[in-house]
DNA sequence: ATGTTGACAGACAGACCTGTCTTGTTCAAG
DNA sequence: CTTGAACAAGACAGGTCTGTCTGTCAACAT
C-alpha cells in the first residue's frame, strides 16, 4: 500500500470513522499544521467530534496521542516515497530523491518535517520516533547506496541524508524554490563522486 | 566586538544589570534551552530576579520579549562566527566554516539553531527575524564566494547553507559526530567544483 | 523637604491547559 | 429484554498562562 501526497496530509472531512480514527486523524492534521505544544486536546477533541471520555479512553495522554501521532507520520511518510519512487533501479531510486522532495516541498500545507519540528519543540526529551524517524530512512538510503554499488555507502547516505535535511528547513523557512536547485546539485555532486565511473542521469519526470 | 563560544550561550549569574538587561539575558537562555512556548513569562520574572511591571515597562508582551530575544541571538551568532573566521582570507573563510560549526556543535548546551526551531514552533506567523537571519548569513557567505573569485557564487552560497543547515539539524537531533564528516565533505566536493584550478586546502586548526 | 522615578512584591482577572467524572443515549450481543 | 460497551455532551478540578493592578520602598532631583 503506497500513499499519495493527499494521503500524506491526511483525509480531509472525517467520514464515520470509529471515535479513535477520528481523533488521531484530527491530530495528525492539526499537530503538524500549528505543532505540538500549540494544539490543546480540546481543539482535537472538538474539531474530532468526540467526547473527553472517548479520546482519554483510547489515548491515556496527550502525549500518548503524539507518540502515535508520530508513528502514523512515520509509516505515512516512508510509504509515500517508496511509492513515489517504486519501480527504479537503486542508482535511479536516489538520483529520483530530490525530484520527490521536490513534490513534497510544493505540496499544499507542506510545513516541513514534522519530526524535526517535533523535536525542535520538545527538546532533549523529544519523542524517541523524532529521532528513530531519521534512523530508518538513513538506512534505507544507506541500502540503496549499497545496491548501487557505490564505495563507502554509510558515509554517501550521511551526505545525502545531511542534505536531504538542509533542503527541508530551507524549503520551509523560505519556500521550495531556493532548496530546489541546491539540493539538486549537492545531491548530483554527491552520487558522481561516489558512483565512480558511469554518469549519472536524471532519469523519467 | 567579537564573542567567545561562552558569550554565545549568555552570561551566566546575573551582576548588577538593569532589570530590563537582566530579563532579556534570562530569556536569551531559557527561551534556547527550553524553546519560546515553553517558557512562561512568570519563569523569567523569577528567575531574573524582577517585579511584573519592570518586565512590562520594558516589554509590552512577551512577543516583544520573543522578538528582542531573536534580535540578540542574531547579533551575537554573527559576531561570534566573524570571530571564530577573522583574519582569513575568503577561501579560507569558507573552508574553515565547517570547523567553526563543529566547534558550534560540541559546545555545552548546544541545542540546535534559534531560528530553525523559532520557527518550527511558531508555523507560518513566525517572527521575521527568523527568516532574515538566515538571509543575512546566506550573503555573508555569497560575499566570501564572490570575494574568493568563484564562479555562480549565489548557487555555491545556496549549496554550502543548504549543507550548513542539514548539519546544525543533523547534530541536534543525532549528536556532533554525525554531522561532522558529512558536513566537510559536502563542502569540499561543493568549494572544489566551484573553485576551478586550485585546490582547497583545510586551514589552521 | 518634597515630589518623581524606577523597581520589588504580590494579588488578581480571565483565559486556557490537561485530565476526571457524571449523565444520558445508542446499539448490539446474550 | 437485559446487560454492557462505546459514545456524546458537558461540568468540574487544579494548574498554568499572559497581562493588569495595587502597595511599598529607595534613590534622586528640585
């Protein structure tokens, strides 16, 4: 199952979900849009449709509902771009990741990512997913490095994972258009220095 | 006036300032270390040691207080980086920057950029100065590049910020050390494309 | 000597926050 | 039909938030 950049942003008016869908759901949105600390539970609760009982008897805490915030995001986000990117050889799969951060940057509502933004907030004691978050997705960069063929494939998926994240402040702090081009170039830089001999191309789009 | 990587992080017991300099210097560190919602006003009056109505005197809100925090933060950032850079010339000005951001990254109670997480917290309506700070570093930069003779030195200044704020978001949420490599290696390939015929050597330290 | 100014101390209002509890309704399984 | 689970609506408690207001005191200028 794969998710489109609408799924990303979650669903839109909340159909007869159960009480625990819609209130995850509302999270989901208003969480990434205003951030943690600046959603109280009672917008959720109101803008969900569902009584304080219903939401405290699914969700503990208010910071339980942030844990499983995040895991959603997590699972959402890495399925969107395996999705975005399904079908291409492991050199294609990462010469490609700038052109899907690209659509995610220039999506409606894109506020950047909401694991450095959770983190930012909430400090050293920060939700473990903010940090795990990042951990996976190197990995999965650091796997198609490895596909690839590339030498030194921990060390090519830092780079680009460490230019990945530039890209995304840059493209929230001050719009799309001035990640699009560096990123591009770092990232080609980046994949010619390692890849050795053949050229890389920007393939499809 | 230059400043130490200490006066960056504020001073420490308060002396005998005037109460407006003695709330401005505990916000400057608490806002930091704890973020800007997470800090109530009443915590900085108790903390800096003054009445409610000096700190209103001084401030009409705590916007303001926000506002002049960020201020402060962007003068003593700038001066403490044109410190830590002074007297090299502009190539060893900008091959020496990922040095001076290591230095950033290890020091106590380093958390990650003001303004990258001012403005992860506040969303779109966020303080100006957030955005402009990173303005004003972005031309520092580019005037180095120009300076230093390199070709398209706005795209190298986009490239070496894009790489810069990947690594200050890299060492905040998985440490200095991760950041570390990836951040000069990025700058090297980046400063030896653009730098034609020469190559970049690592200066001092 | 007297008025002015700045500051400290703290009460207070009104809003919002998380989390608990009560009451009544719907609906489905036994 | 009964029983119990899930839910809606909302009061409530206790805390915290920003911002206002009243007093009191010391330094200082006139």
């Amino acid at each position: 199952m794969t998710f489109s950049l609408d799924d990303l942003a979650g669903p839109g008016p909340l159909p007869d979900q159960d009480a625990r869908t819609r209130v995850l759901e509302t999270a989901y949105r208003l969480f990434y849009r205003y951030g943690l600390r600046a959603t109280g539970i009672d917008r959720i609760i109101a803008e969900s449709g569902v009584a304080k009982m219903s939401f405290y008897r699914h969700f503990p805490s208010k910071q339980a509902l942030i844990d499983a915030y995040l895991d959603l995001r997590h699972v959402r986000w890495m399925a969107w771009l395996e999705g975005r990117l399904a079908g291409l050889t492991s050199r294609d799969w990462l010469a490609a990741l700038p052109d899907a951060l690209d659509d995610w940057f220039g999506a409606p509502g894109f506020r950047g990512c909401a694991f450095i933004n959770g983190h930012a907030e909430a400090g050293p004691d920060a939700p473990a997913m903010t940090v795990t978050h990042k951990r996976e997705l190197a990995a999965r960069i650091e796997q198609q490095c490895a596909d690839a063929g590339l030498a030194r494939p921990a060390e090519v998926a830092a780079d680009l994972l460490l230019a990945l994240e530039g890209a995304i402040v840059r493209a929230q702090m001050d719009g799309a258009d001035v990640a699009r081009g560096a990123l591009h170039r770092l990232f080609a830089r980046t994949l010619s220095a390692a890849g050795g001999e053949r050229a890389w191309r920007s393939p499809e789009r």
